[in-house]
C-alpha cells in the first residue's frame, strides 16, 4: 500500500506552473544578457584588431578587457565556470587577459 501526501499540503499545480513559467522567463533573460555580452566582445576585440597606436591602443584594450570581464561574469551566473574554450573560440588576445589578472 502507498501513501500518497494531501493535497493540500505543498504547492498546488496552479503555482508549480507559475513557478516554472517564471523559471523559463529568468532562463530566457539570462541568455539573452550572455548573447548580448557576446557580442559585445566580439565588437571591442574586432576594434582592438583594427589597430590603433600609443594611448589609442591602450583606450582599446581597456574596453576590451572591460567588455571580456562582463562576458566571464555573466558565464559565471549562467553556471559556465571554466572559459578556456571561450578564450580560444574568441582568441581573446593575451594582452586583454592579462589586464584580467591573468598570467
């Protein structure tokens, strides 16, 4: 024999469906920000790229760096941790890293 919970103790389906809506809606939004953060990215790196010289060039990798920081974070609070792959795909110059804290 099985014993099953009352109903009325717990969530009703009426709120399990909001819940999950919400949920969806909060997935939705995350990754939006990380496509958006994306590709903002690849704009700073592509200008980084275009050149530049002197105090030009250091404004450049500054919003590079800036914009490569924002992106990992935003990784970071999708739950993607690790972002070797992403240095690579994007080929995230090591002067924009380093400026990261990276050796």
């Amino acid at each position: 024999m099985s014993v099953r919970m009352p109903t009325n103790f717990g969530r009703s389906g009426a709120q399990e469906s909001a819940l999950d809506l919400l949920g969806h809606e909060i997935l939705a939004e995350k990754a939006a920000a990380l496509g958006r953060a994306g590709q903002r990215v690849e704009e700073t790196l592509a200008k980084l790229r275009g050149g530049g010289e002197g105090e030009h060039r250091n404004l450049l990798l500054k919003e590079a760096a800036a914009a490569v920081h924002a992106y990992f974070i935003q990784r970071e609070l999708c739950g993607l941790r690790k972002h070797d792959a992403v240095i690579r795909e994007y080929d995230i110059p090591r002067a924009v890293l380093v400026r990261l804290g990276a050796s």
